[in-house]
C-alpha cells in the first residue's frame, strides 16, 4: 500500500467572489496565483499559493444556493492551517487582531490548541497547533 499523500489543496465556495478574493488576499499576505472563469464547468475560480505546495481556491457558481455556510451540514466542517506551536498562534492572534478579524482566542484541549473564525461568508477556519 503507498503512503496516503498530503492534501493537495482545498477549494470552498464563495456567495462574492470578489468580496473574498480581497479578505484571503490579506490574510494569505498575498495575491492569487491563477483566476479562471470556467465556462464549460459553470464556475469562476481563484487559487492562492500557499506554504509547502498548497493551494488554497475560491469558487463561485452561477447556480449557488446563496445559503449560508453551517458546519452542522454535511460537507465540510473547517479548514485548519497548521502551526508549529502556541508561539506561532500567539502571532496569528496579533496578527487577525490587526487585520480586524474577529476570533475567539486560543482554545486549548488535550489534543492541541487553536484559534477559531470566519471568513465573509462565515466559512469556519482555525489557526492549529499540536500539544505542547
């Protein structure tokens, strides 16, 4: 059996393309890599290039349901971004405090600690370390 591969990237779907493209941009300290508008597959994507090979996308259909974003559905839960340590998470603090972007604070548990909040469509997103 070969060993199971990391995750390549993760795409989430989005209500304002533009809307969101701008808040990961500043989050991420960067600009997206690719925007592609797909025609033959119904949906306009835009893909950041992030630390270590991943990417991270944005997608918009024409045919979204506009509901809002509840982990309590089936699908998708959160995104976790993986940090080094409680050093590292204290920086992410400070860091979604100076971008104004509301966070609960450092949640620690016996599994690890981390820092929960949303993007504009309220998608759930969290800063991760393993125990220390």
């Amino acid at each position: 059996m070969p060993a199971f591969p990391a995750v390549a990237h993760v795409a989430v779907t989005v209500t304002d393309l533009d809307r969101s493209t701008r808040w990961y941009a500043t989050l991420f300290d960067s600009s997206p890599v690719l925007d592609e508008d797909e025609t033959e597959g119904g949906f306009h994507h835009t893909v950041f290039a992030l630390d270590g090979g991943q990417l991270f996308g944005l997608h918009t259909f024409p045919t979204s349901s506009g509901d809002p974003f509840d982990e309590r559905r089936t699908g998708l839960d959160h995104v976790a971004f993986g940090c080094a340590d409680r050093g590292a998470l204290l920086k992410w603090t400070e860091r979604l405090d100076e971008l104004g972007i509301h966070h609960d604070g450092i949640k620690d548990a016996h599994y690890g600690s981390g820092i929960s909040f949303r993007d504009p469509d309220g998608i759930a997103l969290e800063f991760f370390a393993p125990p220390s």
